[in-house]
C-alpha cells in the first residue's frame, strides 16, 4: 500500500445521498445496478454500482449511502456514472458503507 499527502485526501469530496431508483443494468460488463442518488444541494447524480450480490432493487431505494461526488463522469456501456459508491469488498461482493444514523443529503464525510 502507498502513502498519500494528506493533501490529496482533501481533494476527494465524499457525501452522504439517499437512493431514489434502482434499474437493472443488463449491458454491463459484471452484474450491476443504475442507481440515481440525491445528494440534497448537489442535486440527483447517477451511478453504475456492483452491488448485485447482497441488494435487491427493493433494499436500496430509500438507503442512505456514501460515495465520491467529484470523480470525472465515467462511461460505462451506454450509461454515465456520475459519482462512485462506496463500499467494503468480501467474498461475497460489495456492502455499502452508510451512516449509522439518517443525515441530511450531501452532508460532508469527513
């Protein structure tokens, strides 16, 4: 593992959003979701997240998540992802990583 500046750190912008849909994503590469994520004043951002093994489309629409908000749009099949969910990888694929409380939308992780 390499070091970073924790200047560097400071440059990625990372913020709580609620999901508000969930589609099925049957053009990518490895099973995925497109999700649209309000992020209150930052507005709605869309997101390709491989998420398929522990969430049904029912879990995630009204879950609270974290993801970066500020990585360039990145083209993945014919859909753009516009920010990048986080989560936690095991054997069994992604958790998401979440507040242990409901916080408003866009709120700062620090």
């Amino acid at each position: 593992m390499s070091e970073i500046l924790f200047e560097d750190f400071q440059k990625i912008d990372l913020r709580v959003g609620t999901v508000l849909e969930v589609k099925d994503f049957p053009t990518a590469h490895k099973p995925a979701y497109q999700l649209t994520i309000d992020f209150g004043p930052l507005g709605t951002k869309k997101s390709s997240a491989q998420i398929t093994s522990y969430y049904t489309k029912e879990d995630l629409v009204g879950k609270q998540i974290i993801a970066n908000v500020n990585f360039e749009e990145k083209q993945i099949a014919n859909f753009k992802s516009q920010c990048l969910v986080l989560g936690s990888v095991d054997k069994g694929g992604v958790v998401l990583l979440n507040p242990s409380h409901k916080v408003p939308n866009g709120s700062s992780v620090q």
